[in-house]
C-alpha cells in the first residue's frame, strides 16, 4: 500500500467511524485488507466489536495524538482547507 492508499483509509475511518468491514470492502481498493492491518499494527486503529458483534474499526488515542488532536470531533471538515 503506498502512503496516501494509507492515509486516505486512514481518513475514511477517522471521519466514518465505527467502520464495518463491509464498508471498508465498499471503497473498491485492491489490497484493502492490508492496509489496515498496517494501521493495526502502527496503532492508529482498533477493532470493536459492534451491537451485532460484527468487527468495526474505529481510531485509537495514539490517532490522536499523533495529529494533534483532543478528540475526533477535531477532526477539520472540508471548508477548513484553504487550496491554493
């Protein structure tokens, strides 16, 4: 997976989460499944088990930390961004 295939599921989750499987398969990326278990491993996500004990991803404090962030409700929407 290349940096930004990272950072844009990184992105997915950060701003959807709970993620289910299902919606990560949705994005139609081929290797989907190794690039979280890259962000597993880096501990930027974590697994929950959902209401019907299905495998959600959600971000983890260290997500936080490392972008500066008290919570995800930080998080910048779209109109913070100032393209040049």
């Amino acid at each position: 997976s290349s940096d930004l295939e990272v950072l844009e599921v990184l992105s997915f989750i950060a701003y959807s989460q709970p993620v289910t499987e299902e919606e990560l398969e949705g994005l139609g990326r081929a290797g989907i499944s190794t690039t979280v278990r890259q962000l597993l491993r880096r501990e930027l996500v974590k697994i929950e088990r959902g209401s019907q004990n299905e495998t959600q991803y959600v971000t983890t404090p260290r997500f936080l930390e490392l972008f500066g962030l008290r919570s995800r409700h930080d998080l910048p929407l779209p109109g913070d961004f100032a393209f040049k």
